[in-house]
C-alpha cells in the first residue's frame, strides 16, 4: 500500500495524538502499542520511494546526530543484555554488590536493576529514532511546518477544554482514570497536573511559533480580520486563551512558572523581530499575561491563584529534596553504567529509609528529571546524550542564514533552556507521551529549509 505525502502526515499526527493523549498515564501497555505503531508508520513511509529517498538525504545530511543517536540506543540496549555476574563484578561492582546483598539466584543478570522497566525505555528511544528520521522529511516546507504546529494547538486546546470541565465537575473516576488526588485540578487523561501542564505548555509554544513563522512569511501592514481568519490567526489566540486556562487550573506552579518563561520570551522576540509591520504575538501574550494573572485569579479566588505560585509546604519540599539527595547518592554509587532507565522505584525501595510517619510511602520518580537521568545511564550514557545534543545544536547552528533559522535556534534553544529549569523539580520529562511531543517538536530543528521538496 502506497501513502501519500499528505496522508503519512495525517497518519504521522493521529498516532501523535493517540500516543501523547494516553502515554500519559505510563501505562506499558500503551508504550508498545504507541511503539508498534510508529513502526509501522516508518515502514510505510519506506514503501513511498520519494520519501525514502528523502529519509536517507536526511540521514546522511545529519549523519553525525543520528549516529550519536544509535549509540545511546546501544548503550540503553547493553544495560538489559543478561551478563555473567563474574563480569558485573569487575566493570560494574556497585552493582555486583547489590546482586549479592539481595541473593540474585542466577549467574547471569544486567546492568540495569530492573531490565524490565528499562525495556520500555528504549522502546521510547527507538520512537524518538523514527520522529527524527521521518519528521524533518514529512514537514519540510513552512505550510506543513505550520500544519503541525496549528494541529498541536487544536489538540491542547480540546484536552485543556475537557480537563477543565471535569475539574469543575470534580474529576469523576471510572475503571480507566481515577483522580484521587487531583479532584480539584485540571488534569484530564493525563497521569497527575504537572505532566498536563507541560503538555499543554508544549501545545501553546507550538501556538506561538506558528505566529512567527506566518509574520516571517508575510510582513503584514494592516491585518483585518477577515485575514486574521483566513490566516488561522484568529482561531490561535482563542485555542492559547483555552490552553491558558488549562494551565492555570492545573495548579501547578512549575507548569504555571515554565509557561510564563516561555511567554515572556516569545514577548522578547517578537519585540526584536518584529518591528516595521503588525505584531498580534506581543498582544496577545501581554493579554494572556494579565489574563493568567488577574482575571483568573478573580474567578478561581486570589488566594488560590497565590497559593500555587508562593505557598510553600515545608513538610512536602523536605521530602522533595530528600528524594532528589538521595537521586544523588545513587548516582554516586552506580557513577559509570547507572542503575538502568526507569529502575528507579526499585533503586527506592532496596536502599530507601522510609520515616516512620511515612510507612506506606513509595516514590517512583526523584522529583529532578537532571538527577534521575544522572542515576539511570550514569557517567557514559551522559556521555553520549552530551555528545547527542552538541550535534543537535551544531546543525542548527550551522544552518543559520535566514530569520526563519534563526527563530528556529532562538525559540528552540529557550524551549530546551525552560524544561531543564523546570526538570530541577518536576518529573514530567520522565513521561513517555511528553517525551514524544517535545521530540517531535525538537525535529523542527533537522528540517532543511534550503532545499525544501514538495
């Protein structure tokens, strides 16, 4: 069966959707569904001779990223291969000690503490492989870029529409979801309200960069509104409005906090970029602004809206850091191969002291992505994200010869810079379906702008 451009798009954007919309819940049953599909995609996509051919220009113009790339997947994959323990205890005697304090009953085991968990950690890998092959080849002219990017916008403004109301209702639980405690906050299908937070703040810097891309495209004089609808323009500040709301009702204060970074430096941009022509960018996010701050906080009750960005509670950041010295600790001792990706709620429970007020507690995430990612692939998994991102970045860099290259590097660059600073006390990163979308979005960055075919 042969598939078209358009049509691998429109595929490529309905399992997008499927796959962020429930991998939320990081469930593993869903991460191999989403993963069986994507590979399907990909060889759909090979089926078409023209974009094969255009998947291959694409490897080989970013050869250097997308070996980096196939290294860290090779490095995940080695943490799970079955080793003699006698081999763990010369390269790796951390945990060979561990092995041995637990009386691990084989004489063969991984590097990974829970090669299981770290099994579906590269299944999310080889997703993020096929996103970088295939999307810069499917959206490779700013109208597809722009498809993307208003398909995005619609997406979280249905999920902020739907969250919303089932706040206001009380998030009701069935067999599927349950809210036990977030039956105040907007969270929708998603797992808890920060990872929807982020979720929809991804959706609303896809919002405002189509802005940009439609004003570098067409540096409007006077921008009525019959061409504000014609452009799509009007239909985008309503959605961010929405996905505002959304966010806001979250609760979540390193949502809030990253979302408001991100406006503030699309305010930036648009305020350097756009100077001699109509900037609705800059109004519409000082109107969000005073909209997220005020008018919504009259609605929701001030206290509230002050709570979630100044209360502090002293006994939940104690155990926040707790968990993050611990990420630290562990990291310490399994410095050179890590404890394996996703092991990290086992690593808790073996070498955790729980307080006594705190029996039943259990912790799956260290609250740091930065500390968690540290203790999971250890000081050579680093290694080779590092040597990962510096291409990444080079090839942007290298590209930059027009406006449309170099808001692609500034916005994408600011993007990358609000995660790491909301990664220093959130877990979102963690979550596969965010994961995907923020790759997705990061492909942006392998399109060839100067050498677009239809």
């Amino acid at each position: 069966m042969l598939l078209s451009k358009n049509t691998l798009q429109n595929l490529f954007l309905i399992i997008l959707a499927i796959t962020v919309s429930l991998n939320a819940s990081i469930n593993h049953l869903i991460v191999q569904v989403s993963s069986v599909s994507f590979v399907i995609f990909f060889l759909l996509c090979l089926k078409n001779l023209q974009i094969f051919e255009m998947i291959k220009k694409n490897y080989i113009n970013n050869k250097t990223f997308f070996i980096f790339f196939f290294l860290y997947i090779s490095y995940l994959i080695i943490q799970i291969i079955p080793l003699p323990l006698r081999l763990i205890e010369v390269i790796a005697p951390n945990n060979f000690n561990l092995y041995t304090s637990i009386k691990i009953d084989k004489e063969f085991w991984s590097l990974s503490i829970d090669p299981s968990n770290s099994y579906f950690g590269i299944l999310n890998c080889i997703n993020f492989f096929i996103i970088f092959l295939t999307f810069p080849v499917l959206f490779n002219r700013s109208k597809y870029l722009m498809k993307f990017l208003f398909f995005l916008c619609v997406l979280g403004f249905c999920h902020a529409i739907f969250a919303t109301y089932w706040m206001l209702i009380g998030n009701p639980s069935n067999l599927l979801i349950q809210k036990i405690h977030y039956l105040n906050a907007s969270t929708g299908l998603f797992v808890n309200r920060s990872v929807f937070g982020t979720f929809l703040f991804l959706c609303a810097f896809s919002s405002l960069y189509y802005i940009v891309i439609f004003f570098q495209k067409n540096q409007i004089v006077n921008f009525n509104f019959a061409e504000q609808i014609k452009s799509k323009i009007f239909f985008i500040r309503i959605f961010v409005i929405f996905i505002s709301i959304g966010i806001l009702t979250t609760w979540s204060r390193a949502a809030n906090f990253s979302y408001i970074l991100i406006l503030l430096s699309f305010l930036f941009y648009s305020k350097i970029s756009f100077k001699k022509y109509i900037n609705p960018l800059s109004t519409v996010i000082i109107f969000i602004l005073i909209f997220d701050v005020f008018i919504m906080g009259i609605f929701f009750g001030n206290a509230k809206l002050i709570e979630r960005y100044a209360e502090t509670s002293v006994l939940k950041e104690t155990i926040r850091l707790d968990l993050q010295s611990f990420g630290i600790e562990q990291f310490k001792n399994f410095w050179l191969f890590g404890y394996g990706s996703e092991a990290f709620g086992q690593i808790f429970k073996i070498f955790y002291s729980v307080p006594e007020n705190f029996s039943n507690y259990l912790a799956d995430r260290a609250h740091n992505d930065g500390v968690e990612l540290l203790g999971e692939i250890g000081l050579l998994g680093i290694s080779a994200l590092s040597l990962l991102y510096i291409s990444y970045f080079r090839k942007i860099i290298k590209d930059i010869n027009e406006k449309k290259q170099f808001a692609r590097f500034i916005l994408l660059s600011l993007l990358i810079i609000t995660l790491f600073i909301q990664s220093l006390v959130d877990f979102s990163l963690h979550t596969p379906g965010i994961l995907i979308l923020l790759m997705t979005i990061l492909s942006i960055g392998l399109v060839n702008f100067k050498k677009n075919i239809s």
